[in-house]
C-alpha cells in the first residue's frame, strides 16, 4: 500500500529572468562611445621630432631648444569632419606639457610633414603651414600668423592648441615637429592684409588713406580680379614721407613729348571712382614707353617697402583721395574734388598723411601728348603741367 506523503513548507517560485533593457543600452552606448574615442585618438601612426611612432591621442617625450634636459609631452589629437559622402579624421589639436619656465619669451612652433617630402602640410586657415604660439612669460598666446583660424587654452606649463577649420587629415600625417626659437611680434591684422582703418600701417610699410567697402578694380590690368589675392581690391596705401626723395618729371627727356599708349587722355581731370585703382596699369604704361627712375613712374615703381613689388603712380583720382588725407578733409565721395583743411607736414606717420610737400605731386594720368596731371597739394588745386617739369612724387599700392 502505497504510504501517502504530506509536504507542507512554502513552495517559493523561480519567477522568469527580466530582461535589463536600461543595462544593456548602457553597454551599447558605452561600447559605441569607446568606438568613436578609439577612432578619433588612433587615427592613425605618427612620430613627433625624431622619436619614435606614436598614435594620435598618445603622449611622447621630447625637448626643445629652451628647455634644456626638462622633458616636455607632446599629445596631437583628431577629430572626425563630416562631410558629403563620408568624411575623414582631421589633425585638429595639439597639448604640450611640462614646459619650463627656460621658455618664457620664447615661440613654440609647429608642423606637420608627410612621408614623401620636407615640405610642411597646410594644417589650418587652408594654407597655413606654421602654427605658432608665443610664451608671454607663462601665459601661452597664439602667435605671428595663427592669430585667425586658431583658439588656444594656456594653463600653468601647458598649452592646448585648437584648429577652427583644421586642413590635414590624419592620414597624410607621418611627422609633427615641435620647435621654440625667439619670439617674432604679431603683425596687425592691416599688416596682413586681412583689415584696416584709414591712418593704420598697411602690409608695405605705408599708411591705409582710401577704403572702398565695395571694392574696385586694380592690378597691373586693372580688372576685378587684380589684387594680391585675386579679387577687388578694398584699400589704398600710401607710401612714407622720404620714400621716394627729390622731385622728378612726368616723363624723361626724350619722351615728354610724346603721347603714352596705354593712356585714355583726360581734357578734364578725372576725379571719378571708376578712375581708382587705374594708376598701376597707367604706371606700367609709361614705363613700358621707355621711362626709368629718373621718371615720377619710374621711381615710384621701383619702391620696395614692405618687400611689395606693386607700388605705382596714383591716377588723378587716386591723388585726389590722397589729397583729401592729407589735409584731414573728411570723405564724403569719391568725386569730391580735395578743398579745405590743413596740409600736415609734418614727417610722423598719423591719420593726417604726414610728410606731405606744400606743391604739386604728379598722377599718372595723362591730359595729352605734352601734359600730364596733377595737384597743387598746397592749394589745393587740381592742375597740368609741361610733362618736363620736376614735381614730387608719392607711391600708392592697392590691395
């Protein structure tokens, strides 16, 4: 007979396992995160100076110059640039640590190189090869030429530079070089070339007399796309007082009486804005008529400041806008015939154009074969004269 079993003690049950969505999102999003850190740190081989091969987003050991035997950590970084299509993983910044007070005053400077030539990459601002950062006695500030297109985090011995825009991609990468030499002053963004008011210095040493926010034709054939950087130009330059010393004729013995080809004859002065920035292609109209440096186009095409090789002969209206600075007349068009003021003449460099002779200053327009315009800055008084007449002399530049 079967013997009957009683079991009374709770019976507890195995409820189903849940399924942990919020834990498992967690990994994904962390494996994910750790993905993408993993891509835009090892991007790709690289070696700083002459050391070894590192990876993007690791540290290496080097010295420099100002720092003697004080170990400095260089750490490049990427960062992935979407683009149509895809996208690519760009060098975009640099931390250097464990710079010495050694360096103080000095310039830190970095490069990129590929692996098929000694030539630096364009690494920032499209072109800019150099990224320069200056130690301002501890504080880290950006440099000569990395002012634009680079923001910089300065801490106690260390620096981050960051690129805006950067240009090179990870992969054409092969070497970064870190190097320090003595500090070169920031240009101004006039002496640059990339803004100006009128009385600042310009990029040939001179100083800003003309601004057109429209822009202007110019260049050697007077066309929209003639300034140094292939557009309209913006502004006008006027060369120092003692630039160009002495007074010289309109055209040399010979030629000063012969009517220049190349040159609209104007019967009346012309003051118009259409007539800005024709003085270069008027200049090299006269020289290439047979004038040299004994010549007022001559001389003034043979000025050099700033290592600029475009200085010219102002047109009439040129002059006219230059007349204007430098009486400290306020502009109020271009067509304004120069009146009033007070002519500066001083020989310092201001917003009223010192240096200025109190006579007449040749343009490079044309009235006929025998005369040649110009103004009387003393009066001032829009003229011609005899083309043999000795008169002084101001070279402009236009960008």
């Amino acid at each position: 007979m079967d013997s009957e079993y009683y079991y009374d003690d709770p019976v507890e049950e195995v409820a189903p396992h849940k399924i942990r969505v919020a834990g498992i999102a967690a990994l994904i999003c962390a494996l994910f995160t750790g993905s993408m850190f993993i891509q835009s740190t090892l991007a790709g081989n690289i070696n700083i100076n002459s050391g070894s091969t590192i990876q993007f987003g690791q540290g290496m050991s080097v010295t420099t110059a100002c720092s003697g035997s004080q170990v400095l950590t260089v750490t490049p970084f990427t960062s992935f640039v979407n683009a149509s299509g895809g996208g690519a993983h760009y060098f975009s910044s640099v931390k250097v640590s464990g710079i010495p007070s050694t360096c103080n005053g000095y310039d830190f400077t970095v490069n990129a190189y590929g692996t098929s030539s000694n030539t630096p990459l364009s690494i920032f601002n499209t072109s800019s090869t150099s990224a320069v950062i200056y130690d301002n006695a501890g504080t880290f500030e950006l440099g000569a030429g990395t002012t634009a297109g680079a923001s910089i985090a300065s801490g106690s011995g260390t620096f981050t530079l960051t690129f805006t825009s950067p240009v090179a991609t990870s992969g054409a990468i092969a070497k970064l070089t870190l190097q320090t030499g003595d500090h070169r002053a920031v240009e101004s963004l006039c002496v640059q070339g990339i803004s100006c008011s009128i009385g600042d210095v310009g990029p040939g040493g001179g100083n800003i007399f003309y601004y057109s926010a429209s822009g202007f034709s110019c260049g050697a054939s007077f066309t929209s796309t003639g300034s140094p950087t292939g557009g309209l130009c913006h502004y006008l330059e006027a060369a120092p007082s003692g630039s160009t010393n002495g007074t010289f004729p309109y055209a040399k013995t010979g030629l000063d009486s012969s009517d220049v080809s190349g040159i609209t004859n104007d019967t009346n002065a012309d003051n118009s804005s259409s007539a800005i920035g024709l003085g270069y292609k008027n200049s090299l109209a006269l020289i290439s008529q047979g004038n040299d440096i004994t010549s007022a186009p001559g001389i003034a095409r043979a000025y050099r400041g700033g290592s600029k090789s475009d200085w010219y002969l102002p047109s009439f209206s040129e002059l006219n806008q230059m007349c204007k600075w430098a009486r400290g007349v306020a502009w109020t068009s271009d067509a304004t015939v120069c009146s009033g003021g007070t002519l500066n003449l001083g020989t310092g460099a201001g917003l009223g154009a010192s240096g200025f002779e109190s006579n007449f200053y040749w343009s490079s327009s044309e009235r006929e074969s025998t005369n040649g315009w110009g103004i009387y800055f003393s009066g001032p008084t829009p003229d011609y004269l005899s083309k043999f007449h000795v008169r002084y002399v101001r070279a402009i530049r236009a960008f």
